[in-house]
C-alpha cells in the first residue's frame, strides 16, 4: 500500500497540502482483511475510521427478520465509519471485508490529538466531510423514496459524476448486489436495465453499462420522465 497514492484517490483527502497529508500517514495504521472480517458492527463505538485501499467493503443494516441491506459498496479511496468518529458516536451500520481488502485506519484519540495541534486541518477535512454528507443525505433520499427505474437513474448519474470523463459506468458490484443496494430483485433489475437500452439510454455489455442519452438519464432520475 503507498498510503500517499491511495489519499491523492480519497475523496476526504483529496487537495490537502502535502504536509497534512504526511501529519495523517503518522498516525494512520495499514489494515489487511480477509474476505468476511468484521472492521465494526453497529452500535459500537465510534473509535477510528478507515480509507479503503484496495478491495471492497460493504456497508449494510440488518433487519429484524435477518435480511441484509447494503447500503454502500466502498473501494480504493473511500473512507468508511467517518462521522461517528467526528461526532463521538457509536458506527450507524456495519461494515465487512467482500474479499482480501487492504485499509489506513485512523484512530480518534491520534485525531483529535492530530486536530489540536493543526487546526486549519481540522476545518479542511470537516469542509470536505460536509460536502460528503450533503451528497450522501440527497442520494440515500433519491434511493429511498423514488421508483425502481428513477433509482437506477439516481444511481448511475451518481457513478458517472465520479469519474466525469467518461460516459461509461463500470460496475464494481454484481448485479444481485445492485439490486439489494436499490432494494429490488434480480429480475427486476434486469427488466428495467433492458428498458433503457430499448429506449437508447444506456447499453449494457457485462459489467459494464455506456451511458448513451445524459440527458434523459438525468430526467428519468428527477423523475421528468418515466420508461
């Protein structure tokens, strides 16, 4: 793991000066997993956080009757389990290794120490947090509350704006994992995948889906539009 490659990647670090970069490699702590390893279950406390490094790690809630919801699949860059450690809480959902994953943890108690003695840190990277959560609080709205067909618009305008330089969306999940993130089936995942391809919206070649209308795409998730 190079932890300065990995943090040029984060979306909470990204554009911090070089030498808060190196104040957080100080105190970071490099983590490797197995898939299934447990990094926190809901409701403990909030004691660090962690940037994924290489692999994936799903975020998911765990309903009365058993049935996993998956809230986030998270890969290289992604921070995971942040705002209970800023907000002294306790982890609002679980988190667990899909398979050999390589982390940075970053304990609270190095934080805070890190914090009081670089407080223009402290204000850049909750600047950073703030923008994150406003982005989050929208999509987990649009997810919720909207059609099958509007959530899958929500989510690949939201993948794509990660990576604006291309129109292709590749997915980092399977299609079964898609649909419990969207709260859906398989199949219906698919019948409304094969939709917007008869309609010239997107195409679909495996994993990977090429977004052929934007501008529909973004007027099927606001809702503009319906297939």
């Amino acid at each position: 793991m190079d932890f300065m490659t990995t943090m040029g990647q984060s979306t909470l670090f990204r554009g911090l000066p070089e030498d808060e970069l190196r104040q957080l490699e100080r105190i970071s702590e490099p983590r490797e997993c197995d898939k299934g390893d447990v990094l926190f279950n809901e409701g403990a406390e909030g004691v660090g956080f962690y940037v994924v490094a290489g692999g994936q790690v799903k975020v998911y809630k765990m309903s009365f009757d058993g049935r996993e919801q998956i809230l986030h699949i998270l890969g290289p860059g992604d921070p995971l389990g942040e705002v209970p450690v800023f907000a002294g809480t306790t982890y609002p959902a679980n988190a667990q290794a899909m398979g050999k994953a390589s982390l940075y943890f970053f304990p609270r108690r190095k934080l805070i120490e890190l914090y009081r003695e670089s407080p223009s840190l402290a204000m850049n990277m909750l600047a950073v947090l703030s923008r994150r959560l406003r982005e989050f609080t929208v999509l987990i709205e649009n997810l919720s509350l909207k059609e099958i067909p509007q959530r899958l618009a929500t989510y690949l305008v939201h993948q794509q704006s990660l990576r604006p330089v291309s129109s292709r969306v590749k997915l980092s999940v399977t299609k079964g994992v898609l649909s419990n993130i969207l709260g859906t089936s398989q199949e219906t995942l698919s019948r409304v995948l094969g939709k917007m391809g008869q309609e010239g919206i997107v195409e679909v070649q495996g994993k990977e889906i090429s977004i052929l209308d934007m501008d529909r795409l973004r007027s099927l998730a606001d809702g503009e539009i319906r297939l």
